[in-house]
C-alpha cells in the first residue's frame, strides 16, 4: 500500500503532466489512486490519444516524479503547503465539479471540469473554514469607477458580517473586492492562475502580500508556473464552485468572469449581477447574463446578496422605500381633501367638500386630521394649505396637474 508522501508525490506530478480539471485523469485517480494512476500514464496506458500525446510530451523533457519532488521542496522554502482531498481542511463543497456540465460547447476549458488533484496554498486559515461562508465577487479588469466603488462596498459589507470574500487577484473587480474585505478587517482568498510565488499581475504584488498575511492564495499550479491565458478559465471553475454564491460587477461583452457566474448557475450555485448603466461596455456582459439566464438575481448590494446566500426566512434585505413622510399616514379621503384645497388662498368648507367629492362631515373629519398633522390651517372663511406649501402638499403625492 502506498504511503501518503507517495500519494502528494503522485497527485503532484499529475498536476503538472496535465492541466488541472482534466476528467479522465480525475477518474483514473478516482478509480486506482493517484500513485498507480501515475504509473499507468507513464506507462503509456491513458485511455485517450490527447492525453498520452500530453504525457509523452511533458515526460520527454523531464522525469514527472523529480519534477513533483522539486515542487514539494520549492513549496516548503516558500512557506506554503500542499493539500489534497484526503486532508481535513480539504473543501468538500469542490466535489460538486464531478457534475458540472456546460452545454452547447466543445472547448477544452468548459469540458475538462473535473475536481482538482490538490491546492498549494499560502496563509494560516485553514481553506476549508475560510470557503464554508464565501461568496465570490467577480468582474471587469477594466472597471469604471462605479464599478470599482460597488465592489469594494460589496467586499467590505460581506467582511463585516464574517462572510469570506473570493476572487482571482486581477486589477479591477477582483482588488476592489480583496481591498474592501481586508479594509473590513475580514477574510478573503484570492485563487490564482499561476504559481503562490509568483502571484499575476505584478502589480498587485502589494495586495498579494497582504493576502497572504491576513487571508489565503490558493494555486492549482505548483511553484513558480506561469499565468497561461488558458489557466485563468480553469481557475475559474474553482471560484464558482469552492463558494455559495458569485456576484458579478461589471462584465464587458466577452469576459472570463461571466463564465464563472455561468458556472456556478450550472452547479446549482447562487448567481447574482449588479446592474450597470447601459450607456457603459463595461456592464453589456453583466447585462446578457440577466437576460439569457433566468437562474441569475438582479443584486444591488450586501443586503440583496445575503438575502441570496444566507440563512432562509433570516437574511432578508429590507424592501426598498423612500423615507417616511406625514402623508404616508393619510387615507384616501383625508389624502382627496388636501389635494382639493388651493395652492394659494382660502376655501370654504362646502366648496373644498364638493372638490374633494366627499359629504361636508367627512371633510370636517379629515380637515381636523390635517390640522393636528400641520398640513392644513383654519383661516376666516375657510381653510388653506400650512406654509411652506411645497413640503406640506408634496408630503401626500404629486398635485393637481402633475403627471403621474
């Protein structure tokens, strides 16, 4: 029987024989375990001709088993760590890419979508706790300032109510929402398309520090890979599936962070969208998703998107209302009498009864009301709006020859 040095041994070199994500690998690990599966595709058994082309030719430059001994040694001089399924801070919750599916396309990235053989990770949370209670915000490299701003509230908001915040470390979207959890004083991970040490785009290099002081990077590439355009659409399938919900901000026509939201509408996950203006690019993708998926949520803020991921019949967002006003309190015949009365000047009681269309008791009674509410004063001869006219009238809704 294989020891479990042997098996991060053999799920390491797989990794790099093949893209993470590739299914039939996943399946041969499934079925042997991951040391007799490496020796059956160094053998030259894979079950596909694509897959035994890619073995023969990583392995014609280099020994895979020497190549993952490397990587262990370089992950142990960085201060990070390797994890696999068979470790307790494993996140189960991966497991649901067994069954993702994406119809109606051939490509690589959206067929091989299996569960990852393992993570190299950098911080001291343990990654399963910190993805128990995430949600993902992704988005536009190129954000508008709104968009920047609605990330960052959306990051900080989720932080404060202990909620982890996900996202890929890209400049744009993803930093707005890294940097508004951390400025919260909360957790967030970034998953990475390249290797812990050498986290993409170097411009970032600061918030990635900061990540991995007080968060998590999470890598399914060892040590010092590059961030191949590719790896970032298989990144993405990590973010939709490790949280219980990604919430998208800003999206241009074609962008890799509508994919993940429709990846995680396929795992059954929580897909939310900000809306954007729609003079902006920047919001055209965000824009598509709402219309073509009926599983996506129109989200405005922290409030809509706990209401979508939080406790059920507890973390409801409040409905949305203008602030109280005197004339909320008003019924129908008190809110026909105001509305009668002159904007300026006087009126008698019969005239503003028959205006109004009520009987001269129920004018009487109403008229009473909005005088103890401050809305209508007693004059000789009658009865005429309180001064200023504007804030009482427009307290009770628009005036005669307003449109509606």
């Amino acid at each position: 029987m294989s020891t479990s040095e042997e098996r991060l041994l053999a799920r390491v070199a797989l990794t790099w024989l093949t893209e993470p994500g590739t299914r039939s690998v996943h399946r041969l690990v499934q079925q042997l375990g991951p040391v007799a599966a490496l020796d059956l595709l160094l053998d030259g058994g894979a079950p596909e001709a694509s897959l035994r082309t890619a073995v023969s030719a990583r392995t014609a430059a280099e020994d895979a088993r020497a190549v993952a001994a490397e990587a262990l040694a370089r992950t142990e001089r960085i201060g990070a760590r390797v994890l696999t399924p068979e470790d307790e801070e494993w996140p189960a919750r991966l497991d649901d890419l067994r069954r993702l599916v994406l119809s109606g396309t051939s490509r690589r990235v959206d067929v091989e979508t299996a569960p990852p053989l393992c993570f190299w990770v950098r911080g001291g949370w343990s990654l399963g706790e910190a993805l128990d209670r995430s949600v993902a915000v992704v988005g536009a490299r190129a954000a508008t300032g709104y968009g920047l701003h609605v990330a960052t509230e959306i990051g900080y908001g989720l932080a404060e109510r202990d909620w982890t915040v996900v996202s890929g470390g890209a400049f744009g979207i993803d930093a707005a929402a890294h940097r508004g959890a951390m400025t919260a004083g909360g957790l967030t991970v970034a998953v990475l398309a390249c290797g812990v040490d050498r986290p993409y785009p170097m411009g970032n290099a600061a918030l990635f520090d900061r990540i991995a002081e007080t968060g998590l990077l999470v890598s399914e590439w060892m040590p010092g890979s590059d961030p191949l355009r590719p790896r970032f659409l298989i990144r993405n399938r990590v973010i939709a599936a490790a949280t219980r919900g990604t919430v998208l901000v800003e999206a241009a026509a074609r962008s890799g962070a509508t994919q993940t939201v429709n990846r995680a509408i396929a795992m059954g996950r929580r897909a939310m969208v900000v809306p954007g203006p729609v003079t902006s690019a920047m919001s055209v993708g965000a824009h598509e998703v709402l219309r073509d998926q009926p599983a996506a949520r129109l989200v405005t803020g922290v409030p809509h998107v706990l209401e979508e991921v939080g406790r059920i019949g507890t973390d409801l967002a409040p409905p949305a209302r203008g602030p109280e006003r005197p004339g909320d309190l008003l019924d129908d015949e008190a809110t026909l009498v105001l509305e009668s009365l002159p904007r300026r000047g006087v009126v008698g009681l019969d005239a503003l009864a028959a205006r109004a269309g009520v009987d001269v008791r129920t004018a009487m009674r109403k008229l009473s009301l909005l005088e103890e509410l401050a809305m209508v004063l007693r004059r000789d001869g009658g009865y005429a709006l309180a001064r200023p006219a504007t804030s009482a009238r427009a307290t009770a809704g628009p005036g005669r020859g307003a449109e509606g």
